[in-house]
C-alpha cells in the first residue's frame, strides 16, 4: 500500500484493509499478523520512526469497521492502537511489523495485580493494562498466568490475566493511556458496528431471496418494518460514531461514552433480530451471525454490561 | 420591500464559527425570559409575541439563512444555517408560529411559484407578515391521496374549489392556504392534482377549530365552498406543482427542525436542573434507574445530532438526500416519544410543595407527553418512515426477482 | 337489580353494571351516584346491615372494569371499597345508599398533615386518608384545603389536600386498611385494564373500517402485529388480574404489587398505541382515548411511576 | 406391559392439595444434587442420567397425567397436569430429553393411531423407552408445507420414502421419527400429505448433526434415499393425518412445558441468590435499574402464571382453546428472551473470584441467552404468533367487508 499523505481519505482505507483481512483470514494467527501488518494496518497510526504512517484515528476506523463486518478473529484494534500509544519505543517497531502482537485487558490493573476481558491473550505476545494509577502498562505475557474465560465464546475467548510477576515492558504515561482509552471506545464503537451492518446486509439478502408462499420473506410488512428499525439504529451508531472524529462546537474533544454505549446495545439489537429473522438457520453454528453477537457481548460485558450507559448518565447529571 | 437589517450580522465569509458566535450572544440576549420554556418566570407568550419575536430573529439575520436574497433570503448555506439551528435549539424558545409557511409553503413557492409570486409571497413569509396554513390532509383520505375529493374546476380566469380539509394547522390566523385540489374526478386517483395559494378572507371558506389531545386549539377542518379564486392564485400546473412539490417535501423533512436534537438536549438538562432543584427529585437522579435511562437518552442525543450533522456535509458535498430525512425524523421522533414518558415519570414526583424549576417541568413535561403523541404521527407515521426506509433505502424486493 | 347469593357470578355483574353507569353519565355528579348506589354498585361489598351486597371483591371487579371500559368520571372504585372498610357504622350506610360520596388521597397522610392523588375531591363528602400509623382515617372534606391539579388532566383534576384543620369521621384500623389497600391494587389494575380493553375494541374496529388504499387499514401486517400485541399485553394484564381473585397454593393470599405495576404499564402502553394507531383522530379532543390516557397517568403518578416495580423487585430479592 | 408404581402415589379423588404435596415432596427428595442448574454440585447430566429421571418420575406417577391408562398413562385431568407441572417447574431439573415423543408424537397418535399402534408406541415412550424425533421442517420449505418435498410412493404393501428433513431434533438417538411426508408432486401444494412413524433404524436413513448456537448438537438434517417402510407404518390416511395433528398441536401449544413460567420464576430466583452469594454482584441489587427490571419480570411471571391458570380453568370448563395457545407462548417467549438478556448483564459482572454460585449463574444463564434466541423461533416465530393472534383471536379483517 503506497500512498502519499496529501490527499489520503479514510474511506479509501476500508478496500485495502478489507483486502488484507480477507487475506489475513485464511492464515494463522502469526502469518495473518505479517499480511495484516504488510497492509499497514498495524502501524497506521504508529509513528513513521516506528514504521509507522502516523495517521490519525480517522483513518484506522475503517479499517476496524471492516475487520467488525468480516469478523476477523484477530486483535488488530488492540494492536494498532498499542503501536500508536509506545510512540518511538522500539517495541512500536515490532508491532508495526507484524513481528509481535499485542492485546488489551480491558478490565482489573496491575495495582489489583489482576486483569481481565483480554482477547486472543494465549496467542500474543504482550498485553496492556491499567497501571491504577491512571497510565498503562505493557506486560510481557509471558510473566502472566493466563486463564481462558469460554462461558461467552467458547471458540474466540476472552482471558483473566494474574499479574503477581507480571514483568513491565514499558509504561504508558496518563495523557496518553487516557487518549488511547478514549481511541479504543471509537474503535470498538466502529468494529461492533461493523458487525452490525454486515449482519444486516446478509440477513436483507437472504430475507430477499428465502420464499415463502410464493414471495420473498422481504414482502412481509413485519419483516421490512424490522429491517428498517435494525437499519435505522445501525446508522444512528454510524452517525455518532463519525461525529467523535471532530471536536465540538467549541473546539473540545467529545466524549466517547454516549457513542459506545449505544453502539453496542444497537448492534446487539441488529445481531439478535438477525439471528431471529434467519429462524431456525441463525440458530446454528453454520451461520456466523451468533460469532458477531458473542464479539459483541464480550465488549459489552468488558464495560460492565449496562454500566457504561449509567456511568453516562451520571456524567450528564454531574455536568447540568 | 425593504427589511432593516441588523448591522452586526456577521459577513458569511467569516465562517461558521463567527456565525455561532453572533448567534448565540444574539439569541442569549434577545429572548425574553417569560418565553424560555426553563425559567421559573415562564408564562405562555401569546401569538404577536411569539410573531415578534420571530420577526426580530430575522431582522437579526437568524432566520431565511438559505433563501434568495431577491427574496428577502440571507442566501447562504446549509452550514449557516445548521449553527443557527444549533443556537436555536439550545434554548427553550416557542416552537415557530410560521412553520407551514417557512417549512412547507415557502420552499415549494420557492420551486413553482412564478416570479411574481415568488416576489409575493416570499419575504412577506420571513418577516412574519403572513401566516399560511396547510390544505393537504382530508378527512377520508389521510396519507392516500388517490381518495383526494376537494376540486378545482377551471370558470374563465378563474377557478371554482369545492371541499374539505382537515388537520389544517394554524388555520385560524393565516392569510393564505397552500391548497391541494384535483382537477378530474376521484377515479382519476394521482392524476390532476393541482396547487393553491388561497387567501383565508376568501368568501365560501369556513374553519371550524380541533381541540388537541395537549389542549391547544392549533388544528382545524376547513370548509371550500363554492371558493372562486384567479388563476394567479395557481402553483404550478396541474400534477407538475404537486410533483415537484414531494421532492421539496423531501428535502424540507432532511433539512427543516435541525435545532430538534440541541432543544431534546435542551430539554434534557431542564429536567435533570429541575431535579436538582428540588430535595425530593434529586434523590430521583441518585436512582441507578434514572441514571441508566438519561444515560440512554444522552447516547441517542449524540446519535441524533451525528445523523443532523452528516445530512449537511453530505448536501453540503453534493450528494443527492434522498429518502435518508427519513432516518432522522423517525428516529427523533421514537427517541424523543420514549424521552417524553421518562420524563413524565420523573415530574408524577412533583407535588405543591416542590421546588419552582419543579412545578415548571412538571407543567413543561407533561404537555410535551401529551404533545408527543403526535410525533410518530405527523410528517409521515412511524410506519410510513419504516415503509420509506425498506423500499426506498433498503431497496428491499417485494416480489421475485426474476 | 333482585339476587340470590347461591347462583351469583361475578361477570353477571358486569352486564348490569355497565347499564347503571351508562345511565349514570348522562347525569350530574349527585344523580350519578343516586343510580349507581340504586343499582347496588356502590354497596356492592359493604355489609348488608349498610345496606350492601356483603359480597366480595370478586364481585367489584367486573364493576370497576366496566366503569374503566366506559370511562366513568365517578369514584365508584373509592366509595364502594370505602363502604367494605367502614364495615357497621352509619356512614357506610350513606356510601352504600349514593346519599354522601367519598374518594381517597393515595398520597401523604393525616400525621403529615398534607395528602394527594385524590380523585373527584371537589364533588365528595369525604375523603380516606392514611392515619400515618398503619390506619386510615376518613376525613370531612368540608375541612380540609383542596388544591385542584390540572396539569395530567384538566377536565378531571386530581386534587391535593391540606390537613391541618382535618375533622376525622371515622378511623380504619390497621388490618382492615392493609387489606383495604390490597382490594384497591385489584380494582385499580381492573379499572386500568378495562380502559385498555375498550380502548383496543374501538381501535381494532377503526383499522377495520378505515380504508387506504382500497383496503382496510387493519390488512397491514404491521398494524395486525401491532394490535396483537396490544390485545396480548391487556390478556396478560387480565389473567394477572384475575389470579390475584385465589390464594396461592399455599392458601396465602397473593402480593398484588406486581399485577397492578404490570397493569399500568401495560394499559399505558395499550393507550399510547391506540391514539397512534387513530393517527391525527387520535390526537385529538374529541376522540375519548386521551381521557382513558390520563385517568392511567393518574393512577401511575399516584403509585409513584416506576416506584412500584421497584418496589416489587426490592420486595423479590429480599424475599430470596 | 407391566409398569411398577410408585405405592405412594395419591388417588386422584383426594384432591389436587395432595397431589401437589406429593408430588412436591418426591421430586425434593429424588432429583440429584448434579442434576440442578442451580446447585454449585451441578455437572451437565448425560443422557441416560436424564432417561432415568425421567422414568423414575413416570413411575412416581409424575408423567403422562393426562394419557389413558389404557397406554400406559394415569387417566387424569389438566388440574392434576398443572398441578404437577408447578412443582417441576419449580426445581432447575433438566428439559425432557424425550419432548417429541411426549409432546409431539404421543399426542398426535393418540389421535389419528390405529389401536394397535397405540399399544405399541404410547406406554414405551410413557416409561423412556423409546425416543422419537420429528420429520416435518426442510430445507426449503419452513412452515410453508405447500413446498414439502420429501415424497412417499406406495409400493404394494409398503411405501418407499424419498426426501430430506432439516430441524430433527434428537435423531441421533431416536428409535422412531414422526415423518411428515407427501404422496403426490410439489404441484398439489396443501393437498396428499401423509404421516408415518419410521424406525430409525431403516436402512437409507443417515442423519448429519447441526451445532446449534448454544454448543450443542441437538438439531440435525436427516436424509432418506430409499426409505422402505409397510404401511402399518402409516399414521390416518393421506391429509385425515396432518389436519388431525394440527389440531392436536394447537391444543398442545396450550398445554404442553405448562411448567415454563413457574421455571422463570425458579430462574429468577437461582439468578437473584447467586447475586447474594457474591460480595460483588450483591452490590447490584441494590441498584435501582436491576431492581426495576426485577420487578418487570415478576410482574411478567404472574401474568404468565395467570396466562396458564386461565387455560387450565377454561379447558376444565368444556371451552375450546383454539388459536389462545399463541397468547401464551408469545407472552412467554417475548418476556423470557428479555430476561434471558437481563440475566446476561447480571452475570457479566462474574470474574474467577466469585463466588461458586455466581460461577453457576454464569455458565447457566449465558448459555441461556444464546439458547433463548431461539425462543422466539420455535413452534412458531413471534411473526406467525402475532398473525395468528390478529387472524384467529382478533378476526381483524384483512379485505373489505362488504
């Protein structure tokens, strides 16, 4: 991917990168991180000293959004934005070449000595955590105990991590682990809706051709009223979604929280009625909409399930 | 005509962030505080003051942003006029008391009127001279407009209409109806549908007013009897004026009301402010309860302005608007309904011993529930948007492809 | 109306009753009472010895819903359980006889000098209160301050009642009020529901007739699925009631909290749906939704709006 | 056949009271500690653990209330049916592992079964010795059985079968399968269709597992590529068969998993507890919003046990059921797919330090949440429901009357 910087769009990014997952998907977990990062989707926000296209945050939510629609089972979100968080560190290097991969744990610290809701943490190499005292921490996983947690997705689960020897491998200062926190709400608003839109466009497909009494489904008021409302909260999330990427009347930078929250219980929406309109064939392992709805859930518990939207809530109480 | 201009509206060349920043000195300064919804000193403003200051928010040059100039218009932009509406929403001013004639008969008169009327018409709309109301609506027909009965019958120069309309919004003080007839029989279904601007003094025509479920009195029936206007009263030529008239229709719903996701943001904080204002309420937003649904709410704000915002740029860019004003109104229109019953909820809590900014909310609150009933009615039903959405955007098979 | 209590059922009542408040309406506020009192409504549960039917609360049911699918304007639910609790004093007599007519202020109490959601104040004699102690006291209305509330409904305020120079005409002890409160989450989800139900008959039948398109309206599936819902929510809502008539398996008497919290919302929901099902009609003054929309909001705001499923959910897990 | 009873079991003449109390204190007492979802001891029970619970409660006279005696049943009413279901639904024992015999083919050929095939089929199927599974979905045709392909040619005295199933649940280890076939062309639509009871064992049958969202292999296709059976096979004639079952399956739709909503209300409590057991889930019922939501679902809970009560009474009562089947099963459906979520953000919140309880909760009710998706598909998706409700309950009007 040779590009020069002038007149790059973000949109242009999701062809590419959607290229490279696809690619990504028929590999394993190393070799997908090498086409991944090949693409330059590990690095596009690291620093160019890193190997690196120091772009902004705008231009890796395409590319989340598209590994949202084709359910890449990789931790590219986690990944990218790590490689942007080490800045010039030489470990930026390393996951901008695809060399190493990181994950997140997005719940617990190394205060607690304790984290959780880390995905894909048996197969990569570091994860970042809270330190608990408002910055980060790389971890080496290998000073880490890790515990596969199935009960959500028994095929793609997430980890609890005990940090008792955890060995650091490079801290995230506040401002930037708080910038980092407020980019992984964007991104994972983008890859959850993501999800939700393919979902949708696959069961408005197979809606359109599945017959029933000599019509298609889509004939069916009750289908295409739900379709509708499916597709209507899915371009809400998109609207909000992009409306993080500019400041605010003011020049301020907007919160994330509103965006995420209602990302997530939309697309959890869109997921669940797809699977309900597909009958009985959603319900199998066959069709993947029931991986998207666990990728969902997994987030969405890893914010405290309902959480998130309360703590919203009391933010804007606060704030009046 | 000329309009006296306020000399310190902003050159549009400044760019938008000047334009907000006038706007919002401009509206925080003028609205009186007996018209701020919020206040404690609210009382409800009669029409001239509601007309007054409407006509003095376009002599501040906050109101016709993206008319014509030759038509007593600001002539500029969709993202002028998106900073006003932001300006606008943010404080609880009355709702317009001109919107048939700024939303509806305004933007179509603009696309079929002659010159001569457009000159008519047009700035005597924006400076609050006219009111105009609407004649779409009949009693057996609603949205199908194949049922339409009122006819216009051509006599000379002149033209003979005879029916009935109902839903007429603000027929009691406008000065002209935008009045759709057929030309045919009701067999001819969408063919021969043509165009009217009526005066209300004309003799024959009679309203009879609706009481609303919110108590107000803003609807009514009106009555065409034997109403003989000139053929300069005509829109457009028969089906060429109503057609294109659907097209502006659908722009309008994308474009007109942007200020609805700042004023449900608005309305948002006057209800947490009035809890906050009173011991017993405030225990209500300790509630995890309350907190989670004004957490919901906060998200679909955010989610509602994205979508206002996004049909700007992408007018702004060109892009033809489509079917997409759809999304927005109906999802205003849920999320706003849903809001209206939290908030009812939260005022049942009010009593006579309740703070002042309490008692305000509880009367504010639970108008605007009664009031938002008809919100997933008017400007096309909940199931019509839907419908609109799956055929239109969706592009959803009905039948077979073959 | 002649009976003999052996072969007397309950939904005969019904019949009977909705005859006597039809006449009813048509009258002013005393004659109203007159014949709903000839009509043994207003005695209905009151001893025979008060001149009442001494018949139980099974039997106020259908009356009550009746009264809701015609949207009476009347205290009938408050006078005839008034009557039950007053058990062998003269006033009862009086209640039963439609000779003085009483409400009930759902909320406050006597000892705090202050009470509100009284129904009809400005028309009754009197009016029950709690003591504030377990009790209730009946109240002369003519002492008491009455403070109209127009802002839920205009037409039929409810009224808020200063207590300071209250005359008590007769006291409720404790069991007797407990059991009295019970009998009116019965009679108040009935009424809510009976609104519901007329609201949806009249509302079926206008999608029946209602032509578009040169069918009737109620051809579209999304109305059919829409009124399928409404009439499964007022079944529910009915059937809960209903259930609340026996003990349990036990032979205890069951809570009525979460029948008549289910019941209001659901009548709400059922109400909401009619008027936007009628379109511009049922936005207006002169279609009567409204008014069965308004009486349910009074009620809602009585018990607190949503208080009540709190309370009921508290009530579970404690109960765990 | 000689089935060994329970001495314990009350005569039925004493009153539901007793039967309750009985069947009440022996399901206590006998179901295994592992075998609740409940207990912290539970481990996911095999399939010949389920059996023999399942026979030993037929022999304790909790089974096959309502078959004649003369099959194996007891000969009892609906009341004792619901009697009994209460107090199962009541303990976090496993589902049937034998629904189709018992609620599906047992049923079906009660009504349309020649004597003989009665004898043979219903007491083995009473007592766990036989598991059916059900032929009727395909591929291509869902509930739209004008597209049934699987054909059934007769052959002398036999039939030959040709076709696929998709849907079969438990045809792995099905003795039998209630097959739904057709003996004409997919031309003549609703017309020809004809049942039959096929063993399993057949040669031409091969069945492929399907892995079901929740994990498990329940479902499978079922193919028959030359299906030899005799025509004793055969369950009434072609169409006397199907319509027969039909009515069967409405009634059944009403009276079947009667146990449901006592069973939410026992997973409501199971999911309340676990909260208490752990320091930190207990912080969130003191929450207001899962406090409110409880109180929803218990609101929903007794509206439900109405729903069944009410069948119960009526059907007692002489009354059709027809269509109100639908009532129940949408209400229970709909609220418990809502629970299903709420219990999911309960469980969330579970982290390897909680508490073994918790821990239970979590494995319990996510598996429950995915597995719920389907509640609102099977034995007629909400969609049908609601159809039915507003066709068969409502007779809402889809043409003109005239």
């Amino acid at each position: 991917m040779s590009m020069s910087d002038n007149d790059l769009k973000p949109e242009e990014f999701a062809q590419a990168a959607a290229e490279a997952i696809k690619d990504a998907q028929t590999r394993g977990f190393r070799d997908a991180g090498q086409v991944l990062a090949t693409a330059g989707l590990c690095g596009v926000c690291a620093l160019e000293d890193a190997g690196g296209l120091a772009l902004g945050i705008e231009f890796a939510l395409p590319i989340v959004a598209e590994a949202g629609k084709l359910r890449l089972h990789w931790p590219l979100l986690e990944t990218l934005l790590i490689a942007k968080a080490l800045g010039d560190s030489p470990l930026a290097a390393q996951l901008a070449s695809g060399e190493r991969v990181a994950t997140w744990a997005m719940q617990g610290s190394l205060k607690d000595k304790w984290a959780g809701h880390a995905r894909y943490a048996k197969d990569c190499d570091w994860v970042l955590v809270a330190d608990g005292q408002g910055g980060g921490a790389l971890l080496d996983l290998g000073s880490v105990e890790v515990q596969d947690d199935t009960a959500l997705d028994p095929e793609h689960p997430q980890s609890w991590l005990t940090l008792d020897s955890a060995k650091v491998l490079a801290a995230v200062d506040a401002p930037t682990f708080a910038a980092l926190q407020r980019d992984s709400h964007i991104l994972i608003a983008a890859l959850v809706n993501g999800a939700a839109e393919a979902a949708l466009l696959t069961t408005a497909e197979y809606m359109s051709t599945r017959v029933q009494f000599g019509r298609p489904l889509s004939a069916k008021q009750a289908v295409r009223h739900l379709l509708a409302r499916m597709r209507l909260l899915q371009e809400a999330s998109n609207a909000g979604i992009q409306r993080l990427l500019d400041t605010d009347e003011d020049g301020r930078i907007r919160g994330t929280q509103p965006v995420l929250a209602n990302a997530l219980a939309n697309a959890a929406f869109v997921l669940e009625k797809s699977i309900h309109l597909h009958g009985g064939m959603g319900f199998t392992w066959e069709v993947p909409l029931h991986y998207a709805l666990r990728e969902v859930r997994k987030f969405d518990a890893a914010f405290g399930s309902g959480a998130l939207a309360q703590q919203v809530g009391r933010d804007y109480i606060q704030s009046v | 005509m000329h309009i006296q201009k306020n000399p310190a509206i902003p050159d549009a060349a400044a760019g938008p962030a000047a334009y907000r920043q006038y706007a919002r000195q401009w509206l925080g300064a003028n609205l009186p505080e007996h018209m701020r919804a919020d206040s404690v000193n609210y009382r409800a403003p009669s029409l001239d003051e509601c007309r007054d200051w409407e006509a003095s928010m376009y002599d501040a040059g906050l109101a016709g942003m993206t008319w014509p100039k030759a038509y007593g218009g600001l002539g500029l932009t969709l993202r002028e006029h998106l900073v006003v509406n932001k300006e606008v929403g943010a404080l609880a001013m009355p709702e317009s008391v001109s919107s048939i004639g700024k939303e509806l008969a305004g933007p179509i008169i603009q696309t079929v009127g002659t010159e001569e009327q457009k000159h008519l018409f047009l700035p005597r709309i924006l400076a609050m001279q006219d009111y105009w109301c609407q004649g779409f609506s009949e009693p057996d027909a609603g949205s199908d407009l194949a049922r339409l009965r009122t006819k216009a019958v051509p006599e000379g120069d002149s033209w003979r209409i005879n029916g009935q309309k109902i839903w007429t919004s603000g027929a009691a003080k406008a000065r002209y109806c935008l009045l759709l007839t057929r030309t045919g029989t009701v067999a001819d279904k969408h063919r021969g549908l043509l165009m009217f601007a009526v005066p209300m003094d004309t003799p024959g025509i009679r309203v009879v007013p609706i009481k609303s479920i919110d108590g107000k009195e803003s609807f009514a029936e009106v009555f065409f009897d034997n109403v003989v206007v000139p053929d300069s009263a005509r829109l457009g030529a028969p089906d060429e004026g109503w057609n294109a008239a659907i097209r502006v229709l659908s722009i309008e719903r994308a474009t007109n009301r942007m200020y609805r996701a700042w004023r449900f943001d608005c309305e948002l904080r006057q209800l947490v402010a009035a809890c906050k204002s009173d011991p017993q309420l405030a225990r209500l937003l300790g509630d995890g309860s309350y907190q989670r649904r004004i957490g919901d709410v906060v998200g679909e704000i955010d989610a509602l302005k994205g979508l206002v915002e996004r049909t700007v740029s992408r007018m702004m860019a060109g892009d033809k608007i489509g079917a997409r004003g759809s999304l927005t109104k109906l999802y205003w229109s849920e999320c706003h309904q849903a809001f209206a019953g939290l908030a009812l909820s939260v005022v049942s809590h009010v009593n006579p011993r309740s703070s002042a900014l309490a008692q305000r909310a509880r009367q504010h609150f639970t108008t605007a529930y009664f009031y938002s009933r008809a919100e997933t009615i008017y400007a096309g039903t909940t199931e019509v948007q839907l419908d609109i959405i799956a055929q239109r955007i969706m592009n959803l098979p009905k039948d077979l492809q073959r």
